[in-house]
C-alpha cells in the first residue's frame, strides 16, 4: 500500500493592514541590517475568517505574547478568502516590519490552487509552531458509520456526496483526494467524482454539516472535537500515526484500512523586505513565546503538537514543502 505524508512533520471586520499596529509603534522601517529597533508591539495577521484554526492560533500567540509582557499589544486581523491568499497579498508589502501572518499547509496548497501571483517566498519566514492531525467526521444521522462506507458512496454516487471543509487545495482538500487516491481512484476520477465545497473559515463547514447541507467534512481535530464530544457528529478517522489527544476513541484512518497520514502544521511569517536584523528580532520573539509556560499550556489544552522550527530550519522545510505539496496537487488531480 501506499503512505503518503507532506514531508517534514507533514471580530473583527476586515481592517486595513496599516492598522494592524500603532502607528509609530515600533519604529520599524528604518533600521538597517546591523541594528533593529525594539519590538514594542506586533501586528497580526490572521488571513481567514474567526473561527476556524487559523483564527485560534493567531490569537493564542497574541494572548501570550502580551501575557509573558513580550510585547505591550499584539492586536488581531481577520482578513479571509481563499485559503489564505487575500491575506496574503495584503501582507507580503506590509511596511510594518513587525507583523506576523498565521500561514502553515493550507496556505501553501491554496496559492497553488488558486494561482495565486503573491506566494509565500514572497515573505519572510519566521517559525513553525505547530502541528494538527485531521479528523473526518459525518453528521449523526448520517448512513456512513465507517470511513469505508463514506469512500464507497463517493465512488458509486459522485458528486451527489457533498464533502466540506476549509479552503480550496488547503489541507482538508488534500486529505479528501488523498483518501480516494488510496480508495483506487485515478486523479481523472477523483476531479469527476470529488464534491468538495471549500469554506473560509472552520465555522462555515460546521453550519454546513448541522444544517444538513453536507455529508460529510474534514477539518483540524480542535474544530470537530466539541461535536464530536456532544453526539452532533460523528467521527470516522484521525489523519495522524496516532489517535489524538482530544478524541482518544477516534480510531487513526490508518487503522480504518485507508493508508495516508496528514498533518497539518501552523507557523507565521513577516512581510517581505525587512532587514535581517528584523527578521531575527521576530525570530528572537517567538522563540521566546515559544519557550513560555503559557504557549506550553496553549499547546496542551488545544491538544496542538509542539513542532517548533525557526531561522534556517524553518526556511528549508518550507522550501521543501511548497515543492512536495505542489507534486502532491498534481498528483491527486487538484491542479495541473
């Protein structure tokens, strides 16, 4: 059988980016490569709808960075669409030096979905921070009590089986075409027969799947587990080598017969252009968060796996990333 894995680990209204720091804040813009100016305060830049895991992280990084005092405000932007994209191309500019943008998985396959003209070698890499198994999950009723069932419906009923979760070429999308790539389909059969409804944010497929407008939805564990926990949905397999923490009696997909690991890592970015002084100044701060008792108990309680990288490391396996995850489109027939 084949394993297929991405390598490494694999509100507000929406604001102009101008605003996402005091002005003045930090002083950025004018130091040179031998010397930056203080962190004061950080923007950040969550590029999808509240709700969702994007949105999660970005504001779990601003609650500790403000509650360790490592900065004295670390507002929150929501700018969705696309998986990531629209932010994306807001921010890459960003005169601000000391802005953060959540990015991670989905970010990388939803430019090459989307063809986007702004991609992420146009910013600055800063960190990885962490990384999330997916769970597939049906609504209560529904007649699919296994993931094996599911597979089966999409390769006898096509399109008429509606699949939901976050954005196009994201990380739930690829789960779905890896899922009917290991089921026998051919990337010619999984673009005919795949009826995936991509949404900005991780509440948009929640109200999908409650309201009965979908069959069946892939999504990070953290945004399932509540209704997973309380009966309204049904969970069919976690996407890691392991049954996650936060749904122990989920068995892996793995375990379900179907051979694919996928996780999903999160991590964040600066604009491009900044000096290398700026670069290690963000760098030096989210290491320092990273490091904290309070991200520690963030990572615990969200049941998020520490898979903290940064400076070099983080540039290599982001560079590695981009290459396999556009391979992996291609593969499972999602881009050409």
């Amino acid at each position: 059988m084949r394993r297929f894995a991405i390598p490494a680990i694999i509100t507000v209204g929406v604001l102009a980016l101008a605003g996402c720091t005091s002005p003045g804040g930090n002083g950025g813009g004018t130091a040179d490569d031998d010397e930056a100016a203080p962190i004061d305060e950080v923007g950040i830049v969550v590029p999808a709808d509240p709700g969702g895991g994007w949105d999660q992280t970005g504001r779990a990084i601003s609650g500790v960075l403000v509650g360790e005092e490592l900065v004295s405000a670390a507002p929150v932007t929501n700018i969705g669409g696309a998986g990531g994209t629209v932010g994306l191309a807001s921010f890459a500019n960003e005169r601000d030096p000391y802005s953060l943008m959540i990015t991670g998985l989905v970010m990388v396959g939803a430019v090459e979905t989307n063809q986007a003209a702004t991609r992420i070698e146009d910013t600055t890499p800063i960190a990885r921070l962490t990384e999330e198994p997916l769970v597939v999950v049906v609504p209560e009723n529904s007649p699919y009590e296994t993931l094996d069932d599911l597979l089966s419906a999409v390769d006898d009923q096509g399109q008429s089986v509606v699949i939901t979760g976050g954005s196009a070429g994201g990380a739930d999308h690829i789960l779905a075409g890896l899922l009917l790539a290991e089921a026998g389909m051919d990337s010619g059969e999984i673009v005919e027969k795949l009826n995936y409804v991509p949404n900005a944010g991780g509440g948009e497929a929640v109200t999908m799947l409650l309201g009965g407008n979908a069959d069946a939805g892939i999504s990070g564990v953290a945004e399932f587990s509540e209704f997973v926990k309380d009966g309204s949905m049904r969970a069919l397999g976690v996407s890691s080598e392991e049954p996650s923490e936060l749904l122990p009696d989920v068995p892996t997909i793995v375990d379900e017969g179907v051979d694919v690991v996928l996780t999903n890592w999160r991590g964040v970015l600066a604009p491009g252009g900044i000096t290398d002084a700026e670069a290690d100044a963000l760098t030096d701060l989210v290491t320092e968060m990273h490091d904290s008792g309070e991200w520690q108990t963030v990572l615990e309680e969200n049941a998020w796996a520490d898979a903290f990288l940064a400076g070099d490391e983080f540039d290599a396996f982001l560079a590695e990333n981009v290459t396999s995850v556009g391979e992996t489109l291609q593969s499972i027939g999602l881009v050409e």
